[in-house]
C-alpha cells in the first residue's frame, strides 16, 4: 500500500495537549516500511538530527510559524498544512492516510475534501471527563475537536481499550475504531541489572509529570512502609508542574534522604534508568498509552499499576506484574511491598514481561494492527465490506512479512 502518514517526528513532550501524544510515528513508519509498504511521513516538527529513517520518505511540510515545539502551537497553520497535503496527494495520490494529532488531522481531513482519500485518525488522548482537569482551558476545544474528527475520519483507533470504549459511548460506530497501542523494541533495551543482596531495593515510579493527578504523592507516602527500599521519581515531561509539594511529602515523612526527583532533562534516556529498577511503578490515575509499561517490561523489569488504559491492556495480571483497582492507593503500596518481598515472584515476572513484550508489542507486530485499520479504511472508503467482515486471511493480503522497502522520491 501507498501510505501517507501525517504527524510529529520529535517525539513532542507529554505537555503537548494538542492530540499529538508520543506515539513513535518513526517507529510505525519503518516498520511498516519493512513489510513493503510505500511510507510517506508529512510533518512539520523535523526528527531530531541525526537520526535516520529506514526506508521511509519524509516530507517537511513548509509554514510560516516559526520556533514550533508542539503541535498545539500549529493550530494557526492547519490551513498551510491543508494547501500543502493537497499539492502533493494531487501529484502521487496514497492509499491510506494515518493523521496523528488534532492539527494534522484536521488538515489531512480538509486536503481530502479536494483529493479523497481514506483517512485513519489515530487518537492518542481523549479529553473525557476526568481527564479534562489536566487540559485545562483547552478541554473544551479538545472536545469538540475530537468529535469532529472521529464524525468525518474514515477509521479510528485508539491507544487502549479503554479510550475505544469511551469513542463507543460518544456514538463512533464499533466497526470504525480499533486499538493501535504503542511497540517497543525489546532487543534494543538493556535488560534489568543484577544487584547486590546489600544494595537497598529500588523502586524507580514514571509518570508524564509531577502533578497530583499522576500519583507520584501516593508512591512516596507508602515508602515507609517499604523497608529500606529508595525511590527514584521519575517525570517525563520537562515542562509540568514542579516537584516542590512531593519534597514536602517527603521531609514530613522522614524520607526525603532515600528519594530522589528527576524530570525530562535532568534524567538520562528512561530505558537507560528502568533497568536499575527492582519494581517499576505507574502510578498516575489514568494513562491510555502503554509507553512508559512497555518500556520496563522490556527490560524485564515487574511493573505495578492501576487495571485501567495502557497498563490494564499491557500487563497480564500476577504474570507480567501487579494491577490493582482503579483509585485504591493502599493496594497500589501493598502491590509494591509484595513484589519487593518475592524475589522469585519478581524475577519470573520481568521474565514473562519481556517476553510478552517482544511476541505482542514489537513494531513490526504492532505495524500488522495498523494494516488492518488501513485495510478496513480503504474497503469502507471505496464502499466494500471492511476487512474484518471478509473472512479469514485478509491481514495477509497486505504484503509479506519482509523485503526491500520501496520508497518514493
């Protein structure tokens, strides 16, 4: 298939609220590449420098807007993007076009109206009540442009099941939406390291960012209780709220000297850190991305979090690490202390994690959800019965698992 795919390169940060999220589109984009398709990545933030794309066509989509460093500032250019994506579908029409973010789709979707063609809008957050309080003043618009989009998108996908049963209830018809979670590349993660029976157990918890939604509070509360353990908090985003109340918790607790904080640029790449972890703990209320649970499964490292988004769809109960009710902090302490205290448990759990990582969320498995998305898009598009309703072995007629990418000019 000719694919177009319409989204960040940059990896832009977890304050980006603009829909983009921080999904790897680099990732999909090659891996989807590797099994013959033609991959065309339309953006506007480039990739960071040095980095190259394996068999994969990258257009710099050219604005006026300058100093850009999330798609929510790109709001003003959505009518340049549009005129751009015109220009080329004009030239070399795709097959399929994946948007990512509210700003690219809502361009790929007014360039359609001039050059049809299918369009899959990948939905990495939704602004759901609950969730709307970390929006702030954007939650409104968040809305509205969720349910314009999901209307007028040929497909959706979602990045957990949770958020496809949130689209449900919002009236998106079953058949258009599936779930597109987050790869990993197990063999390029270093797995968790071997330490001493005299070094204290660490606990290293992830989150997007220091605010109180993200439950970072609630992990050192129960470090008291935990032994002798030290506990390393972990904020990917390195624009959010500061850490100052976490130290408060910390110092009234008497632990702040077995505590440390670190955020996006402070800390060193999160898969260079996890494999220190003897238990990785996700902590926040709600997370529908799997990235941070992947990222410690595949350094073998157990993982402890809430039954809800990512976490709920990536982790196999008491096999890959410990879920436990939504919103129930205590438990959340009591799953951290039973895992410190099995060492065979933890062990024979990073193992079976690893190893679901690699069979279930590589990218190259990962590329195969999409291929049934695209494939669905483009019968339901052309007026055929989606993929999913023409019998078995459908997912096969998109190409072998391998061979030499082709790519256009």
């Amino acid at each position: 298939m000719r694919l177009a795919v319409v989204g960040d390169l940059s990896g832009v940060g977890a304050s980006d609220r603009g829909g983009g999220g921080r999904y790897g589109i680099a990732d999909l984009a090659q891996a989807l590449a590797r099994r013959c398709h033609e991959v065309r990545v339309h953006t506007v933030l480039p990739h960071p420098a040095g980095v190259q794309l394996t068999g994969v066509a990258v257009d710099p989509v050219p604005v006026a807007t300058v100093a850009v460093e999330t798609s929510a500032e790109l709001m003003p250019a959505i009518g340049e993007i549009s005129r751009h994506l015109v220009d080329v579908w004009r030239r070399d029409t795709p097959d399929v076009v994946h948007c990512h973010g509210w700003v690219y789709g809502m361009a790929a979707q007014l360039a359609a109206k001039k050059t049809p063609v299918p369009i899959v809008q990948t939905f990495h957050e939704l602004s759901t009540p609950g969730r709307r309080e970390s929006a702030g003043g954007q939650a409104a618009t968040a809305a509205k442009l969720e349910a314009l989009l999901a209307r007028n998108a040929t497909a959706l996908t979602a990045g957990c099941h949770d958020d496809v049963q949130t689209l449900i209830r919002l009236g998106c018809p079953r058949a258009k939406v599936s779930v597109l979670s987050a790869g990993v590349e197990v063999d390029d993660a270093v797995e968790i390291e071997s330490r001493g029976g005299d070094v204290p157990p660490r606990i290293v918890a992830v989150a997007r960012d220091f605010g109180a939604e993200q439950g970072l509070a609630d992990v050192v509360a129960a470090l008291p209780s935990l032994g002798a353990a030290d506990l390393t908090l972990v904020a990917t985003d390195p624009t959010g709220p500061d850490a100052g109340h976490l130290g408060d918790v910390a110092r009234r607790l008497r632990v702040a000297d077995r505590v440390r904080m670190m955020r996006g640029d402070e800390c060193p790449e999160l898969a260079a850190l996890l494999p220190s972890a003897d238990v990785v703990v996700l902590p926040a209320r709600y997370e529908p991305s799997s990235e941070f649970v992947l990222q410690a499964m595949a350094c073998g490292a157990p993982v402890v979090a809430f039954a809800a988004g990512g976490a709920r769809d990536a982790v196999i109960e008491d096999v890959t690490g410990l879920l436990v009710q939504p919103g129930d902090v205590n438990a959340l302490g009591r799953a951290v202390r039973t895992a410190l205290s099995q060492p065979v448990l933890r062990q024979g759990m990073g193992l079976a994690g690893r190893s679901r990582a690699r069979s279930r969320y590589s990218w190259d498995r990962i590329a195969t959800d999409a291929e049934v998305a695209y494939l669905a898009a483009a019968a339901r598009h052309s007026g055929q019965a989606p993929a999913g309703d023409r019998g078995p072995g459908t997912r096969g007629s998109l190409g072998p698992q391998s061979c030499s990418p082709v790519t256009r000019k």
